[in-house]
C-alpha cells in the first residue's frame, strides 16, 4: 500500500531539518513513481498536542497519490557494540517500507548491539543509520552508503564530515564510529572501534 518512508525528528513540536527530507522525498518520488508528486511531503502537517514535548519520531509513509502518518516517542537506542556481516547484493538506495532482508541482517549480531553491513569488501551502513568514523581529527563516512541518509548529507554539505571509499581492512586505523539518521546527530558518545566485531 506504501512502498517508501520517510522518517523525521520532531522536537519539542518542530521538525528538524525539513529541507532534507524535502530534496530526498522529491528525489525518490522521481525514480520510484514518475515525473512530480501531487502532495507535498509537509504539507497541512498538524503535530498532535500529545507529541509537541520532547523529541519524536515522525514516520510518513507514502504511494503515489498520498501520505501516512505516524507519531511515536522517541528513545534513542544505546548502542555500544556492532558485529559486520556481509551482503554483498544488498540493495537498499531509498526508505523502502519492506526492509525483511535488512531485518533478516540484523538477526545476525549475536550479542551484539547492531551490524554494520559490507559489501564485496566495502563498508556501508549499519542497519538503520549512516555511519561515521574518527581518525583523530576529521569524521569520515563511506562513500557509496545503502541509504544516502539526510543527516549525512547535511553534515557533508556543512564539511562536518567527509566521504572515503572505505574497505573493512581500513576499520582498525580508526578511533571509533557514530550512527547516525534523522533521530541520531553528532551529540551522541563515541563508540571506541574495539567494540566492532569482526
């Protein structure tokens, strides 16, 4: 009924950063479903009472005619250690509704926290966020992602981060990494590149 998403931060009854998830929506909508949406993604968008306090996730779930709504109080997932497993025909270039396969991905990181996907030696994401790496001075995230998220995007064009085509074996000459997408930003502790599971 809706094959793609978007998923949004809301905070204190704002959304953050709306223009990225414009230009993504936009660009999605033209490859998946033709030429121009006839709705816009924020259009006539009322925030309910009850989700104006504190940080939400805001989940639009749309076809080529309409959108769906979703509100829900966000809690940030405390990640502290990743497994990498392999999938090297994975495809995923937009928020597709149907993510069994990265679920299915997911299912592997034994005692583990999250995955960070790999594929044919090139790393990736995690299965639901960008990631980025500390080498001491500068954040890198990979070059080619499965998703190009909207928070990676707007970091790169400020110059907060920077792109490098990233193999496994380049991993361990970094400090630690971050997810992050809509809902995680940079404010969030790093994760020492130890705690990576190979």
């Amino acid at each position: 009924m809706y094959p793609l998403f978007e998923s949004l931060c809301v905070q204190d009854g704002q959304i953050l950063h709306p223009k990225w998830h414009q230009l993504r929506f936009q660009k999605a909508y033209q490859n998946y479903f033709g030429p121009t949406p006839p709705f816009d993604l924020l259009e006539a968008l009322e925030i309910p009472q009850n989700f104006r306090q504190g940080k939400v996730k805001l989940k639009i779930q749309y076809n080529a005619t309409r959108r769906d709504l979703q509100f829900q109080h966000y809690k940030m997932q405390n990640i502290q250690s990743i497994r990498l497993v392999a999938a090297d025909d994975l495809g995923y270039s937009y928020k597709y509704c149907e993510r069994e396969k990265l679920e299915s991905l997911w299912a592997l990181r034994g005692t583990c926290d999250d995955v960070l996907i790999v594929r044919k030696g090139w790393v990736t994401d995690s299965s639901y966020a960008n990631v980025v790496f500390f080498d001491g001075r500068e954040w890198w995230t990979p070059e080619v992602p499965l998703l190009e998220g909207t928070c990676r995007a707007r970091l790169l064009a400020h110059g907060q981060i920077k792109k490098a085509a990233l193999r496994v074996e380049d991993i361990q000459t970094f400090k630690g990494l971050k997810l992050i997408n809509a809902l995680r930003d940079m404010d969030q502790p790093m994760i020492p590149i130890e705690n990576l599971m190979f």
